[in-house]
C-alpha cells in the first residue's frame, strides 16, 4: 500500500489538477462556485426585444431533460496494483547460474526466470540419495531373511530386526524425497537422481503469477537468498492497476469503499477505464487539504502504464433525470447569479434566474427555476444580458 501525502507532491498534484481540468470543478466547488455573491442582485424581470435581424443570431430550443451522474472528479496518477506484485526471492541461498527474463518482458505462471545453485539442494540430494541407497539395502536384507526364516536359519527376533530397519529407511527415504521436492524438484526428476546416483545443484525459480518483469536485477554469479533487501525479479499482474488521487477535503465525506469509479488519461482520448474504489486515506493532508483514495481499474489489455496521469470519476449515488441547459445558453451575471432566457415568439426574451448543479456533456443541470418544454435561448444568452444590461432595446 502506497500514500502519498508530502507537501511537495500535495502541492504539484493540485497544480497538475488544475491545468488537466481546465477549470472543470467538482461537486463541492460547483455548489459553492454557484452561489450567488454579496454584490448587488440583478433584476430578475427584465426583458428584451429583438428585431428580426438580432433575433436570426438567437438560437432557441424547448428545454430537454437527460440523466446527470452525480460523481465525485479527483485528479491521480496510475501505479501498479501492489497486492499482485511479487517480489522473487529465491527459497533458499545460492549463486545464480542463468537469468532468463528481461526487464518489461511478459511472463507466464510457472515460466522459469533464473536459476541458481544451491548448495542447500546439493546436501538435500546427497541426503536423498544416502537414503535410497539404505532402502535398497534393507529391502534385499529383509527379502533375504524371509526366505532364511522359512528354513528356521535365522531368528524371529533379528527377522523383526530386518522388518524395523526397512521401515525406518523406507521413511527416511521418503522423507528425503519431500525435503527435495521442496526445492521444486518433481518425482521424475527424483526419481532420476536416485536412479544415476548423481546430484543435481540446479534450482529453478519461477514466476508464481501471470504478469510483467518490472525490475530486474539478477546477474549470473550473483550470491542471493531469501529475504535480502533487493529481489532478483519483481513481477507485477497488470489485469488491475491502482488509480491513487487526491480528493478534496470537502468531497471526501461523499467516498465509500466499493463505490464505482470511471477513469480517464491523456493517452487514450475519449476512453473510459472501469473500477471501483477500494482504500480512502486516515488523515487530511494539511497543505493542500486533500485526502488519498485509492481506485483499482481494470486493464486486461495492459494499456495503462504506472506514472500516467489520470482522472476519475467517483458515482456518488444514482443518476438523476433533469432539465438539461446548454452550456452556451446560461449566463454568469456580475453578481454570481445564474440565469437564462425564455420567449415564446422568438423576438421577445424574458431572464429567468435559475439555480443550477452539474456539468456533463455539454450541458447544465438545472435544480430550480425552469421546466422541460420551456423554450429557452440556447445560444446567445449572453447577448441578451448584455442588451439588457444597457436598455434592452434593438437597433435597427
């Protein structure tokens, strides 16, 4: 688990955010970004006639509805999903002999990556074959004093002797198979080394999951063993990465683990990247008031690369349908009120003040102040405010 709380990193996100956005607030800043100021208030009656000439300028539509998803926008940056990052100790100490995969090469469950040679496997194969070699031994003593006993040339008790020798190697026998075969070695292999007597002090290290080299370094002749500061291989499965963005202090009250999240990057215009939010940060960072969440995204074509900046979008609660305003038809007064303009003939306009929530596509979700069929300015609203700004009458 990775968070990123330092001031430097706070302070050069936020100001990334700000440029990638382009201006694009979140829900806590739309509400707050809409409200009106403590200027003077515009009058809300006013009204503007247009001759036919202005009025051709004017594009005016009934007012539609769509679905709005109401989400949570934070900026962050890819990185790898590090409960699938393994790092390949070897089991046991030894030099390597061969190293395999490079650095980004993709590699398979159980492909081979290095191997060393161990000289923990070396005495467990000796001790392997000391205990077939016994089994053997005690196996032909004791086939030897059935046939004596059966002929009353040997005693019971040594018989018994014979029995209790060739159980205790046979269970050492298979004992030092399983010590071998903790190396990865499989019984064919086993059973060869104890057939031609010889040991066999290659270890093979392979990947134990499906995914990419993201560091190497392994040389051969290098002396490596479990639990050294630096691995040989990390190997890292790329069908999920991590998303980790800084989310306003003010949104995060909104966030639950599980919500589901939408991503966007830079590299790839226009497509949308699915997952969920799995981890929120503990603590507020206090230099950019921001808090860490954490997103896992699915990539099965492993297109989203660690480092890659990213935006996403975190579903809040269900879509909700509304009157939907065109961006071009609301109007910002001076004061921060929010209005838009009605007719009913095309030549005469009437404001309207209206209280707006958020912005997708294109278009403005209107809370209050207009109805779906009203016929509204769709371009050129801000024309008419001016005009009424400065009388409200037409020239010729």
């Amino acid at each position: 688990m990775r968070f990123e709380t330092s001031k430097a990193r706070g302070a050069r996100l936020a100001a990334t955010l700000a440029v990638l956005l382009c201006g694009a607030p979140s829900v806590a800043a739309e509400q707050k970004t809409d409200a009106p100021s403590s200027a003077p208030s515009i009058a809300a009656d006013a009204k503007v006639e247009l001759n036919e000439k202005q009025a051709a300028s004017i594009k005016v539509a009934p007012l539609g509805e769509m679905s709005f998803a109401i989400e949570i926008q934070a900026f962050g940056s890819v990185d790898f999903n590090e409960d699938l990052s393994v790092q390949l100790f070897p089991p046991f100490q030894g030099r390597i002999i061969e190293a395999y995969a490079k650095l980004g090469d993709d590699v398979k469950k159980g492909q081979t990556l290095y191997t060393i040679a161990s000289p923990d496997l070396i005495q467990a194969e000796g001790t392997l074959i000391e205990a077939a070699a016994t089994y053997e031994l005690t196996s032909k003593a004791l086939a030897r004093d059935k046939v004596l006993l059966t002929t009353e040339g040997l005693a019971q008790k040594d018989f018994e002797q014979a029995i209790a020798d060739q159980q205790n190697a046979d269970g050492a026998l298979k004992a030092a198979r399983d010590a071998v075969m903790v190396f990865g070695k499989s019984s064919a292999e086993i059973d060869r080394i104890i057939a031609g007597r010889k040991v066999d002090p290659v270890l093979v290290v392979a990947s134990p999951v499906r995914g990419r080299i993201t560091a190497r370094n392994a040389q051969p002749g290098l002396f490596v063993q479990p639990g050294t500061s630096t691995a040989p291989y990390n190997v890292a499965d790329l069908s999920t990465v991590w998303l980790i963005a800084n989310v306003s202090e003010s949104d995060s009250p909104a966030l639950r683990v599980g919500q589901p999240v939408k991503a966007s990057v830079t590299a790839y215009p226009g497509r949308v990247f699915e997952g969920k939010l799995t981890h929120l940060g503990t603590s507020v960072d206090p230099a950019v008031h921001t808090v860490i969440a954490r997103a896992e995204i699915e990539d099965p074509k492993n297109e989203l690369r660690p480092g890659m900046m990213a935006i996403f979008q975190v579903a809040i609660a269900p879509p909700q349908r509304s009157p939907a305003l065109p961006v071009n038809g609301l109007v910002r007064e001076g004061d921060g009120t929010m209005t838009a303009w009605l007719t009913t003939d095309n030549r005469h306009f009437q404001r309207r003040i209206i209280t707006v929530g958020v912005q997708q596509g294109g278009y403005r979700q209107v809370l209050d102040g207009l109805k779906a069929g009203d016929h509204i300015v769709t371009d050129g609203a801000i024309l008419l405010s001016n005009m009424a700004a400065g009388g409200g009458t037409p020239n010729d």
